[in-house]
C-alpha cells in the first residue's frame, strides 16, 4: 500500500497529528473513532456516517492485523488484511482520513491526534472507551453511538459459513 492510496486519505501518525494540529488551530472539530471494521456492512457505514455528522472531519483507527488478532474475534479473524480494510474504510464519503495502528488499544493515537469527539459504539459504557477520559479532561466528548441491530461482521461470518448453495443464499 503506498500513501497516495484514495488521495492521501490512508496516512501516517505524524502526518495525522500535524493535520489534526492544523485544523484545530482554525477552530474545526475533529472526530475520532477506531476498530477492525472487518467485514465492512451496513451498521459499519451508518455508524461512520453518524460519527462524521458530530463534527467537521472524521478521522478512523484502524488496527493492524497482529492487534485485531489479539482481541479474540474468532478463528481466521480478521478475514480482511489490514491493507484492504484500510482501503475500503478510506473509500467512504463519510472518512476523512484512515491511520493503522498496532497496539492493543488506540490511546497513543488518540493523545497523539487530541480529537474533540471520541466515538464508540453503545455497545461500551463510557466509562470504559478507550482514551475518554483523556478526551474528556481536554474539554471534549465522548458519544456513544446506537448500534444498528442485527449488523455484526461476526454475524455476517456465520451467515456466510452456513451458506449451502453459495452466493444467492446470503442476501
């Protein structure tokens, strides 16, 4: 994967901090959300969609294989390499700006990026989001957005697993 992948949108850490910096400085609010995004569905796109309306850009975490891995997701996870969720992240509307990241959790990222909106799913109580405390101690916010139900990459997995008769069964 080079930089110029989707026009720049897949981008290093310092490049993310200086882009983050700037935009700050002329009084525009960045939102921050992260995750495996593995098998890209529906509530990936909705949810992305409502993070990037709570401020101007939206920037995406995105974790490297190795730390996807470690979160316990199932055998043969993620299905996607980490090129090619990054790509498929970095292609929405609603993102404007893709980082991988290879640690356990996205904290150095988020003190490192300081985005004034921090964004999970409600699948998480707030006072478990990884780096909300931090954002909240610089005066930002942490929201939680409303899963859509019966959108999960793990559920999309099984559908697909059980599948009989290939493609026309999984709709």
């Amino acid at each position: 994967m080079e930089k110029s992948d989707l026009m720049g949108r897949i981008i290093s850490w310092n490049d993310a901090a200086a882009f983050c910096r700037e935009k700050h400085l002329g009084g525009q609010t960045i939102v921050f959300t992260n995750g495996v995004f593995d098998l890209l569905h529906r509530g990936h796109v909705e949810y992305l969609a409502e993070a990037r309306s709570l401020g101007d850009y939206l920037l995406v975490g995105v974790n490297d294989d190795e730390s996807a891995r470690q979160l316990g997701k199932g055998d043969g996870r993620p299905v996607n390499s980490e090129d090619d969720r990054l790509i498929v992240i970095a292609a929405l509307e609603s993102v404007d700006l893709v980082v991988l990241f290879q640690q356990a959790t996205p904290l150095d990222l988020i003190e490192l990026l300081q985005p004034d909106v921090l964004v999970k799913g409600s699948d998480y109580a707030e006072e478990d989001v990884v780096g909300g405390k931090e954002v909240k101690e610089r005066g930002g916010e942490v929201v939680l957005v409303p899963l859509r139900t019966g959108y999960s990459s793990t559920q999309l997995l099984e559908r697909i697993r059980s599948a009989h008769t290939g493609p026309a069964a999984v709709d």
